[in-house]
C-alpha cells in the first residue's frame, strides 16, 4: 500500500475550523444548475481558457436565476476587502454564511463567480489604464491610499488559475459521484477543507489586488496540496467509472454460433434459461457438452429454452475460440470472462458472473 505524504495532508481543515463552516451550512443545501457552464464562464472571465463560451437557451435561464446570489458575493468580497478589524479567517466565515443554502462545490463554483467579476472589472481596467481617461480615472479612484499590486500580480495570475482548475476537478468528481454512487469514496469533510481554503485564498487575492499587501505566497502550499489530492481523486474515479461501463458492455451481451442470433442479457429476463456451469478441463467438458446435446436434442428445449454457458477455471482465448464452435448455446466472450484482480494480474471469473 502507497504512503501517504504527510505535506499532502497540510491543507485539510482543524476540527475547529470544520466546526465552524459546518454550522454555515443548511442540511437543505443543494446544487445550483449548470454548473459546468458557469465554470466555464467564469474561466473565460479569469483568462483561464482562450476558448470563448457562450452558453445555450436553457443554461442561460438557469444561470440567470443565479445572477443575484453571485452579485451579492462579488459585493461581499470586495466589502470584506475594507473590513480590517475582521481576520481573514473570519471573513471567510462569514462567506460562507451567505452560502449556507448551496452544497460544498456550489459554495466554491458562487464565490469564484462572483470574484471573477472583480477580477476581471479590476485588470480590464488596468489593461486600458493608458488609452482610455475614463479608465484612468476609475483606477486611480479605485487606488486611492492604497499600494500597486507589482509583481505579485503573476503570483495572484498563477494561483486563480490553480483554484479554477481544482473547482473544475472538485464539480466534475461530484457529477460522476452522483451518477455513480459505488465510485471512490471521499470523505465530506475534504470537500468541506477545500471549499473553506478556496474561499478564503479568493480573499486573499480580493485583498491583493485592491492593494494590500497579503502573503499570497504563503498559501501556495495549500492549493497545491488541494490540487493534487483532488485531481488523483478525479482520476480515480474517472478510471472507477470506465471500468464500469466497460464490465456493463461485456456483461451485456451473449454470443452464440450464429452472430445474428446473439442475445442481450436482458432479453433473457421474461424466459427461461438453463445456466451451464462447466469446467475448462477438455476431457470433463467434452463429457459434459455430450450430454447436454443428447438431453438438448432428447427434450427438444431448443426454442423452450435458453442455454447459457458459464465457464469456471482459466483457459487460453484460442482453445476458447475451439471449446465455443457449434455448440448450440450462448456464452460469454473470452474477454468477459478476464477481469482484473485488486494486484493488477489477470484471472479467469467466477461462475455466474455477468447474470446478477
């Protein structure tokens, strides 16, 4: 078994942190719609993607419905900017009040929403500082009594990028969890660090860019740990996912001699079916395969009944190949019948398995 790196556990939250997000939230939470739309809006707002998105007719009416609630947390990040006699600690507490009515990931996609607003509004300005008066004179309103953000402006670049890959990796592990329940299990109170450090390092980079001074470096660390967990998770589960799909595509069908005559398993459900469990062995199975043809041809089931054949034990694809012609009954494709053990080597299926 890996083991873990204790730097990679550095970003989860203390149970005192925890507890106090985890009184943020409702236990009526829920997902907001089309939340890969407004990702993918919000990347294009942070220059995190060169591809222009627009949304269709209907992500635009959901994504309408959430207009208020990212316009309150764009103001509030940019409130929370002034407020000094507050921690950046208790800021990013009181965020999460305004988002106890969304889940985990919703919490993250809103508030990046809301601060791509900010941050767009604030390096828009910047970039036309010298052609336009108007622009001028909004940046040095803006400015006013406060420092340039200087060279920690590529650092704030890097970071709101790593933080909206790791909101992308956090909402598309949520969408495959949803859909598939059995895939790999990740504890609530991860998403629940993630959301609380996303959170507070977008204030952080609100802090930044309206000119005080943060140490914007200090939590490089975090994301970056936050990141790697959650893209391996991500990976994980996206490999779980495949996986199922393909053991779903082989189960799903029975062969036969006659390639028209292939049948899916669940035509089968309404009829009635004889399961063959036989061995590998050629001198057992030649016995086997002789009585069931006489017992076949004798009872006359052909037409009354199915036959399935499921193999027990391990046996070469060309010697299946053999054992399968003109038998007059379905089985399973050799590639059915390999799956992976937990240590990565191949072995022969169990018997009845691809029937459950």
């Amino acid at each position: 078994m890996a083991t873990q790196n204790p730097a990679s556990d550095e970003w989860r939250c203390d149970s005192t942190i925890l507890n106090e997000i985890q009184k943020t939230h409702s236990i009526d939470a829920k997902s907001i719609p089309e939340t890969d739309a407004l990702m993918k809006i919000v990347e294009n707002t942070l220059n995190v993607s060169s591809k222009l998105y627009e949304p269709n007719g209907q992500e635009k009416s959901a994504l309408g419905a959430l207009g208020p609630i990212i316009h309150k947390i764009s103001c509030e990040v940019s409130s929370n900017c002034s407020e000094t006699q507050d921690s950046l600690e208790q800021r990013t507490v009181k965020l999460f009040r305004s988002l106890e009515k969304f889940n985990w990931d919703s919490k993250i996609a809103i508030t990046l929403a809301g601060f791509a607003a900010n941050y767009a509004e604030f390096f828009l300005t910047d970039e036309v500082y010298t052609k336009n008066t108007a622009a001028i004179g909004l940046l040095q309103l803006k400015r006013l009594g406060q420092k340039d953000i200087g060279n920690n402006g590529d650092t704030v670049k890097e970071i709101v990028t790593k933080m909206t890959c790791i909101a992308k990796n956090i909402l598309s592990l949520k969408i495959i969890q949803d859909n598939h329940p059995t895939t790999i299990a990740i504890d609530i109170t991860d998403y629940q660090s993630a959301s609380y450090w996303i959170i507070y390092v977008i204030l952080m980079c609100s802090l930044e860019i309206s000119g005080q001074r943060v140490l914007v470096d200090s939590i490089k660390g975090k994301i970056d740990g936050i990141g790697s967990h959650f893209s391996l998770k991500l990976k994980e589960s996206q490999e779980h996912e495949q996986e199922q799909k393909n053991f779903k595509e082989q189960y799903e069908k029975l062969c036969s001699k006659d390639p028209k005559k292939s049948i899916k398993l669940k035509d089968l459900a309404n009829g009635s079916v004889i399961i063959v469990l036989s061995s590998f062995n050629i001198d057992v199975y030649r016995e086997e395969v002789s009585l069931i043809e006489a017992f076949s041809n004798k009872t006359n089931i052909h037409g009354r009944y199915h036959i399935v054949w499921l193999p027990i034990g391990q046996c070469k694809k060309e010697a299946y190949a053999t054992l399968v012609s003109n038998k007059p009954w379905y089985y399973l494709r050799y590639e059915s019948l390999v799956i992976k053990t937990d240590c990565g080597s191949q072995t022969v299926c169990k018997k009845g398995v691809g029937l459950r």
